[in-house]
C-alpha cells in the first residue's frame, strides 16, 4: 500500500517554479486521504515495529486502541470507580532465604509447597475473575477458538495451572529421591544373566578318555 503524501509535498509542488515553464502540478488524481485526526501516523525512524506494522497496513497500534478505550470509558469509570493501586505484593525474602539454605530434596519441597500454598488465594481469584470475564453478555456460549472469550477461559485454566505444574515437578523430584525407577539392564548385564541361566555346553569331539 503506497504511503500517503504528506501536505510538505504538496507546497513543495507549489512553490518550486522551473525556470524553463510554468509551475510544476501535483499528479493528476492526487489528493490527501483525511485521517482519523485521533490516529497516528509512523514513520519507520525512531519506531517500535507494532507502530511501522500499523503505518504500512493503516491499522491501529495497541497504544492507540487502549488510549480510545480509556477516553470511551472515562464516564463509566467516574461512576464505578476501581482501585488505582496493583495488589499488595508478598515478601518472598524467607522463602528466598529458606530456598538458599535447602540441601536435600524434601527441604527445597517444603519451602516450594509452602510458597504454593500462599499463592493459591490469588492466583484462584485471578481465574475466578477471568471466568467471570469470558462469561459476559454470555459471549462464552459457542465461542469459536481465538475469540475473546475463548481467550480468557483459556488465561482462567493457565492462571491454576502454574499450581499444577509446580506441584507436579515436586512429586517429580520426591519420586526420584524415595521411589526411584529401577534401573535399565544393559546389554552386558542381560548377556551375562542369559549365560549363567543355560546348561553348561557338552565337550567338544576328540576331548574324551581314549580307552
């Protein structure tokens, strides 16, 4: 997609007179899009790619669309005013500290379950809430993959799941120290076992007495 020129062009066009004939023209049929005066125009220099992304496709960057969100919900945020501050984060200095001193396996377990334990209240309200999310106006029912919805009960599921995942590579960890899988035989063990499992070999022709 051509880049719109911008209005320098057009007095640049304007003002340059060739000496030899008439003022130069802008090409015929040219003519400025008007823009969304609320959307911005990039240019690649000085840009993050999701602003170059939008300039070249004439798409809304994320800061553009979380900033149209914010003017749009000013009034509903004024009537249903929320928290300004982030919830209040744990001290993780004694499981830090306690994780530092751990030497064996059941050591390091107990201080991992105790942390999960602590976290679970928060991370639990943090999927209740994104269930809740994904359920507004109902927009749950037959969402298809990749939709809103479908997004955020899929953030609700992960959101527990981090429990799941700590909690399994603990029992990972206790079942190597007291239930260990027993060892694979080794081609060099399973030839001895077949070995010494066999009747021993006849003697060989020409080896018995000679009468």
């Amino acid at each position: 997609m051509p880049r719109p020129r911008r209005p320098q062009l057009l007095a640049a066009l304007a003002d340059d007179r060739d000496t030899h004939g008439p003022p130069l023209q802008a090409p015929k049929g040219f003519r400025i899009t008007p823009r969304d005066p609320d959307f911005d125009l990039y240019d690649n220099v000085g840009r993050d790619a999701d602003q170059i992304h939008a300039a070249r496709y004439n798409l809304a960057t994320r800061a553009d669309l979380k900033r149209w969100a914010r003017r749009d919900a000013q009034p509903f945020r004024a009537a249903h005013p929320l928290p300004d501050q982030p919830w209040p984060a744990p001290d993780l200095t004694p499981y830090l500290d306690s994780l530092a001193a751990a030497q064996a396996p059941a050591e390091i377990d107990a201080v991992t379950d105790h942390v999960l334990d602590a976290a679970e209240p928060a991370l639990r309200a943090l999927s209740d809430y994104l269930v809740a999310a994904a359920r507004w106006k109902r927009e749950n029912r037959h969402a298809a993959k990749g939709s809103p919805s479908n997004l955020l009960m899929t953030a609700a599921s992960r959101a527990l799941s981090v429990l799941a995942l700590a909690d399994e590579a603990g029992m990972n960890r206790l079942r190597a120290t007291y239930d260990p899988a027993p060892t694979p035989a080794t081609p060099t063990d399973l030839q001895q076992g077949t070995a010494a499992s066999l009747p021993p070999s006849p003697p060989s022709p020409g080896t018995g007495p000679r009468r």
